[in-house]
C-alpha cells in the first residue's frame, strides 16, 4: 500500500495511477478512482506486488470535486517518482 499525501487544496475525490515509464510516455499499468483521505489524511493506493517488476515508474495523483461538469478534466497534483529494485 502507497500512502499518498493530498496536499493542502481538499477535493472530494482523489485517482491514483501508477505508470510503468518505458520510452518517452509513461504507461498507465493501474488506476485507482474514488479516493478519499483516511489514515492521518493520506490517501492509500494499495499496489499489487506482482504488478511491480523492477524499473522505473510514475505514481500520478489528481484531485477533482463532484460538482465539477464532466467535461472539466481533474486537477493534477502530484508525479512522484518510484523505482523498483
């Protein structure tokens, strides 16, 4: 499990991709929506082991509110690099 700090601006729901980075575009491997803060406010993405061979990945964080029209694409928020050994 990745706990995921939100930062200061609150959203009402939180996605979390992590992505594989191969080439010059990451590849999105997994994705979790409907994030809300938990534990101490952070954000937990719990990560399959078996989706970690080792390399270099992005862990990709946005935010975004429900009231917002569904054309309006969310906040992004934080990439966080992440390499497995």
């Amino acid at each position: 499990v990745l706990l995921l700090d939100p930062g200061f601006t609150q959203y009402d729901v939180y996605r979390a991709s992590l992505m594989r980075e191969q080439g010059a575009e990451p590849t999105p491997i997994l994705r979790s929506a409907e994030l809300t803060p938990t534990y101490e406010g952070l954000l937990a993405f719990a990560v399959p082991g078996t989706n970690l061979a080792p390399g270099a990945y992005q862990v990709e964080l946005e935010g975004r509110n429900r009231d917002w029209p569904a054309s309006r694409a969310s906040d992004s928020l934080t990439r966080t690099p992440l390499t497995v050994r």
